[in-house]
C-alpha cells in the first residue's frame, strides 16, 4: 500500500504496542473495511476494529493516529479496489458493459461501505488520485462517443448510481440471503405481500411475480443494455443536430 502502509508512529504518551499482537496497518485498514462493508461506517469504531483483530484499542495507535486516520485510508482502500476500466470509444458498447460489471464485482464486496460519503467526511489531502482518474476516463469515454460535456456527466452519474444501487438494493441482500430471499428481491413486489392483499389489482405484477425468477446477473445485464440503448439515443440526436 506504499506509503499508506507505513506506520504513523506513536503519538506522545501513546502505550507501546501489546506483546506478541502481529499487527499492521495493512491489516487494521483491511478489517475496517471488513466491517464497513458489512455492516456500515457507524458499525466502525476504534473498539470494535481492537476486538476483531483481537488486540486492545491502544495497539492500534501504533498504526493510525485515529478513527479518522482509518476512515479516510479504508476510503482510499475502497478507490484501489475499483479496476480502471479499458474505455474503447470504437467498441463503446461492449467496454462499457465491461465498466458496468468491472463496478458491480468491486462494489458487490463492500457494499454498506458504499454509504461513506452519508456516513463520514473524508480529509481532502488523503483522498486517492484513482478518483479523479476514474472520473477523467470516463468523462473523456462520453465525450469520444459523442456525448457532450454536460451530458458526459449525467451519463457518468447515472453509471455511478446504476452501479451503487444495485449493490445497495439488489447484491447486498441476494448474496447474503437465503433462496426466499434472493427470490424477492429480483421480483417486482414479494410473492408474500401479494398473498397478503388478494384484493389489490395488480395483474401484470402478478403474472411477473409468476414467472421464473432471474438471477441477480440477469437483472443487472438487462438493467444495463436499459442504459445503453439510452446513451445510444443520445448520441443518436445530437449526431444528427436536433
């Protein structure tokens, strides 16, 4: 992790690092991000990360100055995690599906960490340069294709919510859920809730209710060629001046 993975140092009056614990800063930064993706940033506290690493709190301050220090080396953590995508404007279609699912994997393994920017504040100085990469890349990938600036960054946000929703609403309970619930969450209302109000009219929800249900893979294709044949309509427009 370069120079991230040096230790801070100990502050004045800082206790020395507990006998025999095999500690680092790799490894406390790793577990936050362990806990964070999990359960959450407030899941995340000096205590906490101490008694899942199986130390006191006290070994810690040998590695990271504080609970801030942690936060903003786990958000740098979570950049490095994301692939830079290979963002061909010639075959624009199939790279950015490629983008798409690149996000989803790195996001799908972190997936309440996802709320960082709702749960903490991050310290400028520490953010990581492959944020600002990312965001050039892509806004450069648009523009190639054709899009405008402007509509560069509505594309670009619109691929940041696409892939972190579906995280947030759809993986984070399927890959964690047993059969009942990966099933409801890929349909459109849970089977259970329609059994509950018989008297509702909703034919079209429950004949989908009634199909088979897709995988959370299918969804996200299908949610993303959604997406595409969108841009593909922008371009489409502006190409012809209207």
């Amino acid at each position: 992790m370069g120079a991230e993975s040096k230790a801070t140092g100990r502050g004045r009056g800082r206790p020395a690092r507990d006998a025999g614990a095999v500690l680092s800063r790799e490894l406390i930064v790793r577990k936050a991000l362990d806990i964070a993706g999990s359960e959450g940033f407030p899941a995340l506290t000096m205590h906490r990360l101490a008694r899942d690493l199986g130390v006191t709190p006290r070994a810690l301050y040998n590695h990271v100055r504080d609970r801030q220090d942690v936060v903003d080396a786990v958000a740098a953590l979570m950049m490095r995690e994301i692939p830079v995508p290979h963002l061909d404007p010639a075959h624009w279609r199939d790279s950015l599906r490629a983008a798409y699912r690149e996000a989803r994997g790195a996001y799908r393994k972190f997936p309440r960490a996802l709320l960082i920017a709702l749960d903490e504040t991050l310290t400028p100085a520490q953010v990581d340069p492959n944020r600002v990469i990312l965001t050039e890349n892509m806004l450069g990938f648009f523009v190639d294709i054709g899009l405008s600036l402007e509509q560069a960054m509505a594309a670009r946000s619109a691929f940041l919510i696409d892939v972190l929703g579906f995280a947030l609403a759809v993986d984070y309970r399927y890959d964690r859920g047993e059969a009942a619930v990966r099933e409801a969450v890929v349909r459109p209302v849970p089977g259970p809730w329609l059994d509950a109000l018989p008297e509702v009219a909703a034919p079209l929800t429950r004949r989908a209710a009634a199909l088979p249900p897709p995988t959370s893979d299918a969804v996200f294709d299908a949610f993303v060629d959604m997406r595409i044949a969108a841009i593909e309509s922008m371009v489409s427009v502006r190409g012809r001046g209207d």
